[in-house]
C-alpha cells in the first residue's frame, strides 16, 4: 500500500529524512517511532503531499506522492496531533464541511454513520469548544474516515488524554485495521506501539535503524532488566535472560530485576529516550 525508496529531505545543511526506504502493506498498522526531530513529522507530510522531497520516490496505493498527489489525497484521511477542528462550530457542521470538500455522495447518511460509529450520535449539535478532549479526538478520527479512506495517517492519536479514552481510541485503530484500512502511526507512548502495530519502524536522525514487530525488537534488546541504584543515578543494565540478569544484580541489594519492556528496547537500539 505504501512504498518508499531512498526518500530525502533537507532543510539547508540539515537532512530531516536520509535514504528512508519502506514499506507499508495493506491492512497493516505501521508504527513511526522516534524522538522529536528524528524525521517521523517530514515523513509523514511528504506521504500526505503537504511537503516535497528532495530525492526519492514513495507512492500510496500504487499512486506516485508528487506527480499523482490528487489521487494520493483521495486515498488518505489524516488525523494531526493537534486538534484543527473549527471549535466554533458543531460536530455535524464540521463532519458536513469535510463531506463537502470531498464531494461525498449521500454525505448526510455517512455522516450520521461515522456519528455513530464513534459513538457521537448524541453530540451532533454540540459545540465543538464543548466536548472533551477524548471527544473531540473521536471526532478527528470521524472525520478524516468519512472519505472511506485506504490508509489513516495517525499522528499521536492519544497525547493527552486519559487512560480510558486511550483505551477507547486503541479499540477504535484495531476495528479500523480489521476492516482492511492501512494505518500509519506516530507516538512517543511505546506501550500503544506495543499493542496497536504489527510492525515498527525505529526512526534516529532521519534513518530507520531497524523494522520489525514489537515482540521481536523488544527481544533484540534483552529479556530483563536490571536496575541499580548509585550515587550518580540509576544503573540500567539489558540481560539475556533470568539467570543472567540475576548475576548482574548479584552484590547489589537494593538492584531492581524486571522483564525488559518496549521503551527499554527502544533506548538500547537507538541510544535514545522515547520523550522529547
């Protein structure tokens, strides 16, 4: 669904995205992941047509981003990390806009759909400035589907909200994904990468270090870790496994032993903390 081969990007002497190369398949949920700057942004607006690069091909759904970018647009609902909806107006009276941007047919039936879907039936009139934050992503995620889109492009879907609406949101991207939609996702949360992506893309400096399923880049990095208290700070030490973990926290009484976790992988592979 989505291919990109050697993509490039500078902005004078720095290069956002070097020599990317990916791919993306159908009914897939794609994580980005990477700090602030690590050219998980650039990416993403060069596959959405917002920005151009400098060197390069990627395509969605077989349609070339630069030469066939209208076709591409068609393909693609985005949902971004911050909340563009016009508050001054209501929740029909923006689903209705964005129906009528994309020339929906029979528009008033697949708005009252998506409504329901996302369980806003009961919040159409309602003022956009008045819902919840969990709300008013719900009604992101509405809107960028009601094209029907092949591939949904979510960047930080949950950032801000509270446990329950996180949980909501991620029921939401697995319905999304089981109905064949392709979804390409960014979050610094690496417990929602562990549970929404089939396969993860671990972005540092504009390059991706490794791609592979949660599971099986939690296990390059280690099985445990072991935690050790110091003067200076906290020692964090990946092990093989159990035993060896159990040696390394040996002489140290206060050393916490744990299994290892996606963000611990995370850190090994790139050298990086998760957050900005």
């Amino acid at each position: 669904m989505i291919r990109i081969n050697e993509l490039t990007k500078k902005y004078g002497s720095r290069t956002a995205v070097d020599k990317l190369s990916a791919t993306v398949a159908q009914g897939e949920v794609f994580g980005l992941l990477g700090t602030n700057g690590a050219g998980k942004t650039t990416t993403i607006r060069i596959l959405t047509t917002m920005s151009r690069a400098d060197g390069g091909t990627a395509t969605v759904g077989g349609h070339d981003v630069v030469r066939e970018r209208h076709e591409v647009r068609k393909l693609i609902g985005t949902v971004p990390q911050e909340r563009n909806l016009d508050h001054e107006l209501t929740v029909i009276d923006n689903l209705e806009i964005q129906a009528r941007l994309y020339s929906l047919s029979h528009r008033r039936q697949r708005i009252d759909e998506c409504l329901e879907l996302f369980g806003l039936g009961n919040e159409r009139k309602s003022q956009v400035d008045k819902l919840s934050g969990g709300m008013q992503r719900r009604l992101l995620i509405a809107r960028a589907l009601l094209s029907r889109p092949q591939v949904l492009v979510l960047d930080e879907p949950t950032i801000g909200l509270d446990p329950q609406v996180r949980r909501d949101i991620w029921d939401t991207v697995t319905r999304i994904r089981n109905d064949g939609v392709t979804v390409l996702l960014t979050t610094h949360y690496m417990d929602e990468a562990g549970y929404l992506c089939d396969r993860i893309g671990l972005m540092k400096s504009g390059r991706l270090v490794m791609t592979d399923t949660p599971a099986n880049l939690q296990g390059l990095a280690g099985s445990y870790m072991v935690e050790i208290q110091r003067d200076s700070g906290i020692d964090r030490i990946l092990c093989r496994d159990r035993s060896e973990a159990e040696r390394t926290a040996d002489g140290h009484p206060d050393a916490l032993v744990r299994q290892a976790n996606l963000e611990d992988a995370f850190i090994a592979l790139t050298g990086q903390e998760s957050h900005a």
